[in-house]
C-alpha cells in the first residue's frame, strides 16, 4: 500500500451538512406550497395546480441536490433520495391523521413523481459535479443579470439611457407626435362628426387610419433622425396611449367641459358608459394594449423604411442595383436551387399563413351562420317601455315608420312557461305574435314546415304561397293554437293537433294570492330555424292567445322592428328613440340582445389569431437566426463592401431582401394552401354537435379585409425580423472585420 493511499481521506457514505442543506430546502418548498397551489386554485387555468406540483418537486429536487454537491464538491445523490423519502414519509402520516393532502394525486401518479423528483436529484447533482469547476453558478447568475438587464433597459433604463448620452434625437420625437396625435385626431374627428356615413366602416376607419398614422409617424422619425427611432417612437407611443386611454376612460370633451349637455333631459345618466365601452365594448382595455403593441409594430417598420431608402446624406434611393445581386446569391444555392434554410423559413410562413386564413374563414362562417340563424327568428331593434302598460304600440309603431330605413313594425309577447302534456313537461320560451304580419319582420315564414317526418326531416313550404302563420296559429275547437321548434315537438312526442297547456308564472292578484294562470293549446305546427337554442325551447302563439294567457289585458311588452341594412341598426333604433321622445321607451337591437354570443366569438377570433400568429413569429425567428449566421460567416465580404464605398443602408439592404422574399413568397404560398383547405372545408360539409355549438354544420366564410390583414402582418413581421441583424451587418467597422479575420 503506497503512502497517497494512506494518506488519502475516507469518503463518507452520507454527509450531515448536505443532508441538512436538502432537507432545509425541501421542507422550505413544502411549506411554501400551500399558498402557491391556494393561488393556482383561484386562477381560470385548470390543470394547472398538478402542473405546479410536478414541476415544483422536480425543480426543488433538482435545485437542493446541487446546491449540496457544489458545497460537498461531490454528487450528493445519495442525500437527495434519503431526504426526499423521509419528507414523503412525513407528508404521507400527515395525509394519513389529517386528511389533508400536499400532492394532490393518484397512487400510481404519486409513484411517477417519486421516480421522476429521484431522477431529477441525481441529474442536478450530477450536472453540478460536472460544471461547478468551469463556472456554472456564475454563468446562470449572470444569464438572469443579463435577462432582467435587457427588461429593464427596454421599458426605461434605455430611454433614459438614449436621452443622458444624447442619443434621443428631439426633432424626430417632436414630428413623430404630432403626426400620431393629428393623426389619430383626425380619425376621431370623422368618426365623430360623419357618424351616417362611417359607421358601417367604422372599427376599419379606426384600426386602419390608427395604422397608417404610426406607419407615417414611424416614417417621419426615420427620416428627421436617419436611424431606426426606437427611443424616439417609444416615447412618442406612450405619451399618445396615455392620451388616448384619458378620453376612453372618461373623455377629454368631459374633462374640458365641452361635451353634450342634455344627457339628464334623456336619463341617459341612468346607464352612462365611457366612451371606451360605447366604442369598443366592455374589453377596450385589452383592446387599446393589443393597439398599441401593434402600433409599436408598426411605428418601426414605418422607420426603417425611411432609414432604408434614404440614403445617408438625406436623399431618396429606393435602388436594389447591387445590393439585389447580393442577396440573390445569397437567397440561392449552387445550381439556382432555392437554399435549404430560406426553403424551411418559406414554410414555416406559408403553415403559418395558412392557419391563419382557415381558422378566420372557419369563425367568419360560424360567426355569418349564427349571425343569419338570429335574425331570421329575432328582428333588428325592439322598442320597449319601462313598466308595463305599453298599450300605445301602434302610435308609436307610425312615428317609427315614418323613418325612411324602417321597413316594418309589430308588437309581440315574449316570456317564460311550462309547456305541458299528458306525460313530460317542459320549460319554454313563448311568443306572441300578429300571424299576419309577423314574417314582415322576421324570417319565420321561411323557417315553418309543411311536414315534418319522425326522422327530423322538415319540408318547407313553397315558395310564393303568401304568409302561412295565420292559418297554423288559427284556433279550433276554441282551442289557441302553438307553433313549436323542431327539437320540441321531438320533445314533446305528440302529433300534430295534440292538445298541451301551458302554465306561466304570471299570477291574478286577488283572494287567493297569485294564482298561475294555465290555458289549454292545441299543436298547429312546427318550425326549424337551424340553431338549436331556438329550436328546442321557442313556442309561437297568437297575440290575444298571449295577452289571455300573461293577463296583459291590450298591453304588449314591445315593438319588433325591421331595417333597411341590419348592419346600420344602432343609427336608426337611436333615431327612432329620439323620434319617439326617449324616457319611459327604450330600444334595444339584435347586438345587444344577443351580446354574449358576439362578444364570445369576437374574442375567441381575436385569440385565435394572436395564438396562431405565433407560427408565423416562430417562423421570423428562423429568418433572423439564418440572416445572425450569414452576418458571422460574411463578416471579411461586408467589410470589402464598406471599404469600397457601400453605405450602412446599402449593406442593410442586402440582408432585409432575404425577409422580404421569404415573407413574400411564404405568404403567397401559405394563401394558396388556405384557400384551398377552406374550399375543401366548404364541400366537405362538416356536421358539429347542434347543442353545444348552436348550430347544425360548420361554414367557411372568406373575408377579403380579415385575408388582407393577414398578408400585412406576414409581410411586416417578416421584415421586423430582419432589422436587428441586418443592423447589426450595416453597423460593424471594417477595420474590426480585417483585423479578426
């Protein structure tokens, strides 16, 4: 035995100061676990309590066995596995008297989690063996350093960086915004003032002008500064989000006391909205955050066009001479063959762009599809009265008409009840109506079935053979009759000419209390409008069958109107308001009475889009990682150009091509594939499930504006894409590339 392995030290099997060191770590975990999952208990994700679960005992693991194998300079796996049994074990008698559970899981689900934290342990500490000597700790110290620097230097330090170092150039900041706010003014302005003529392009005039004023703004900055401007359109944003969230929020006419001044003569203080809510609706906060990031967007590629294609002494150069030559030998292969990584980012863009106009078509066409199910069973606008003796309808159905876009009018019921046969009842939603001039206000007539088998199969009328509602809701026998939706009358299990009784909640005041009033119908006929919600629960009867029943005695609850343009509703249900003298009437049109579906699917295809815009960013990460390469690898050519005379805009140009061509042609290549799994989607005719989505097949609709959109966004973030390393090549001195190389 040589003396160094006397000399040598034994090895310890355990190490108390590791064991301690896990066990402190661990049992810190498991007391904070309590408030991190009562936290993931009130959020909206489900699921997301077991994922912290998992991930939290895997991370702890993973972080007490390295921290003791960088204090013991050895892998203290074997202190790892004692501790984590130990705190099961504790964990487990504590579930065991208590009844109260740390880890929320299944036995076989608790077994995985042991073998899974075991593995974790014996990886971190085995990854610290390896890398604590080369600086481990050090370097994911200086990572977060590095993270938490870059957040903090784009929202502030680096503006107030910009400014001190007298980087911020001030001119470019002072046109930029002026051109945002006499821009966005101006926008306004039109909305406010020409509110007949935009309003059926009103969310475009917004959106679109919002655009082009920060694409100019960008511009503007651009040119007067000769550089991208991103401190100088990140100020100038912030000061005019700040301005534009003052008067969405309460109004600047409000704060300068300028505004309308008859809103109490109307009781329109009753509901008073801001203007935020009355133009955007109930998220405008989303909405205005999801602007301005946009607008930001925006805002640099407005600017780095003007750095592009003004030349460095201020001229206008939107030549590609040699800079196309360039690129395109850049772009191509050996043999003229397209390169492998512009090939895969071409891709990329197209699937991206492709889910883009699919999922929107899809929504388009579900959204049109519910939209055209509505109307053909609700009218446009409805005119109420508060309180209950609304009995001068037909006074104010005349002043309604006499506006020139009101089509037709006629009163109606609507209300709870129990429809009631022999054997089942069921809870309704009746209608009373004028049979005769109900279907010049809504598209019943179209919806009524001339048959209608046992397998669900309903026959429409011809075409042509006048109104066929009187003659379905007449009574017989002295008996009133109904006209059912599809799904009821399957619900029900009765034929036609049954006889039911339906029983509403409205009560006689008198001796004997509030007595349900209860009248005996006969089944007259039966509809099918497509959506499910009004097929299965919506009753048809005839007005002064409604009036009996509800005890209204000539009162009604309100006036159904139709319009010339659905889309122009809320202009003319507010010109009918103010026709009719406002306060105690009130109206009502087929938006709001159906807000929560609308508001549902136009947030669900905004998500949809921003989800799924993320291929297309994902994509864009391709292209700026292949242009990062191309600036390492030709750094001696791009110097050779700059010694010759080529401009920092000149060598910019040449990596900007590259985005260009992959979001041109992704895009064009991406639209083709769209278009053609919408038409496979549209002859397809897909069923869904009618009860959970409303409706019985699934559309596609193709909107010109929503395809568009899609192209810019492709094009524009392909082009950001480029910005940082084609700057980064414009930038580099030539002398440093000589000098590596």
């Amino acid at each position: 035995m040589s003396a160094a392995t006397v000399a040598a030290p034994r090895r310890r099997w355990l190490s108390g100061t590791a064991l301690a060191v896990i066990s402190a770590t661990l049992l810190s975990g498991a007391l904070l676990a309590p408030l991190v999952l009562t936290l993931a208990e009130r959020s909206p994700i489900t699921g997301l309590r077991e994922v912290l679960v998992w991930t939290g005992v895997v991370a702890t693991l993973a972080y007490a066995a390295a921290l003791a194998t960088v204090l013991e300079r050895r892998a203290a796996w074997r202190e790892s596995a004692l501790a984590f049994a130990a705190l099961a074990l504790v964990l487990l008698a504590v579930e065991h008297w208590t009844g109260w559970a740390l880890v929320p899981l299944s036995g076989g689900a608790r077994v995985g989690l042991l073998v899974t934290g075991l593995a974790a342990a014996g990886l971190g500490a085995s990854l610290a063996r390896l890398y604590f000597a080369h600086g481990l700790v050090w370097w994911v110290v200086n990572q977060i350093g590095l993270l938490l620097g870059l957040v903090g230097t784009a929202l502030l330090v680096g503006l107030w960086r910009a400014i001190a170092t007298r980087r911020f150039h001030w001119d470019a900041f002072v046109a930029g915004l002026a051109v945002m706010e006499l821009g966005l003014g101006a926008v306004a302005a039109v909305v406010a003032f020409a509110p007949e003529q935009t309003y059926l392009w009103r969310d475009e005039l917004i959106w679109g002008g919002t655009m082009a004023t920060m694409l100019v703004a960008g511009f503007v900055i651009g040119r007067l500064g000769r550089r991208l401007g991103y401190w100088e359109s990140y100020l100038a944003l912030l000061v005019t989000v700040a301005v534009v969230v003052v008067h969405l929020a309460v109004g600047w006419h409000r704060l300068l006391g300028i505004g309308p001044g008859e809103a109490e003569s109307h009781f329109d203080f009753l509901v008073a909205m801001p203007p935020g809510v009355r133009i955007f609706g109930s998220m405008w906060q989303r909405m205005v955050a999801l602007g301005a990031v946009a607008a930001f967007l925006v805002t640099i590629f407005g600017g780095s066009l003007a750095y592009l294609f003004f030349a460095d002494e201020g001229r206008w150069d939107p030549r590609f001479s040699f800079e196309r030559l360039i690129g395109q030998r850049h772009l191509l292969g050996r043999g003229a063959a397209v390169s492998t990584t512009a090939l895969v980012a071409v891709l990329g863009v197209a699937g991206g762009v492709a889910s883009l106009v699919t999922v929107t078509a899809v929504m388009s066409g579900y959204q049109n599809d519910i939209q055209a199910k509505i109307l053909t069973t609700n009218a446009h606008f409805v005119v109420q009265k508060y309180g209950l003796d609304f009995t001068e309808y037909d006074e104010i159905a005349d002043e309604a008409l006499a506006d020139p876009e009101v089509l037709a009018a006629t009163p109606f019921i609507f209300n709870e009840a129990m429809l009631a046969t022999s054997e089942r009842g069921l809870g309704v939603l009746i209608k009373g109506i004028l049979p005769a001039e109900a279907g010049q206000v809504t598209g019943i007539e179209g919806n009524l079935c001339a048959s209608f088998t046992a397998d669900g199969v309903c026959t429409a009328f011809p075409a042509g053979g006048g109104p066929h509602l009187p003659a379905l809701l007449a009574s017989e026998r002295n008996l009133p009759s109904l006209v059912v939706g599809s799904e009821l009358f399957k619900k029900l299990e009765q034929p036609l000419g049954a006889v039911v009784t339906l029983t509403t909640p409205v009560g006689i005041a008198g001796a004997r209390g509030n007595a349900p009033r209860r009248l005996q119908f006969r089944l007259g006929g039966v509809f099918r409008s497509g959506m499910h919600d009004f097929d299965v629960r919506l009753a048809y009867l005839d007005l002064a069958a409604a009036q009996r029943l509800m005890g209204l005695g000539e009162a009604v609850n309100g006036l159904e109107l139709k319009v010339r343009d659905p889309e122009r509703v809320e202009l003319v249900a507010e010109r009918v308001l103010n026709r009719i003298g406002r306060y105690p009437y009130r109206t009502l049109d087929w938006r709001e009475l159906n807000i929560g579906i609308f508001t549902a699917l136009k947030l669900q295809k905004i998500v949809m889009f921003l989800v799924l815009t993320f291929i297309i960013i994902v994509a864009a990460f391709n292209i700026a990682s292949t242009l990062f390469m191309a600036v390492v690898e030709k750094a001696r050519e791009i110097a050779v150009l700059k010694s010759m005379g080529a401009r920092d805009a000149s060598v910019m140009k040449v990596f900007v091509l590259e985005g260009w061509f992959v979001g041109g042609v992704g895009t064009l290549v991406g639209l083709v594939l769209g278009l053609g799994v919408c038409l496979l989607l549209a002859e397809a005719h897909i069923g869904i499930a009618a009860d959970v989505y409303m409706v019985e097949s699934l559309s596609v609709r193709l909107q010109p504006l929503e395809v568009g959109v899609t192209a810019v966004a492709t094009l524009v973030i392909s082009h950001l894409a480029t910005l940082y390393p084609a700057l980064k090549a414009a930038r580099q001195r030539p002398v440093d590339a000589m000098r590596y190389e």
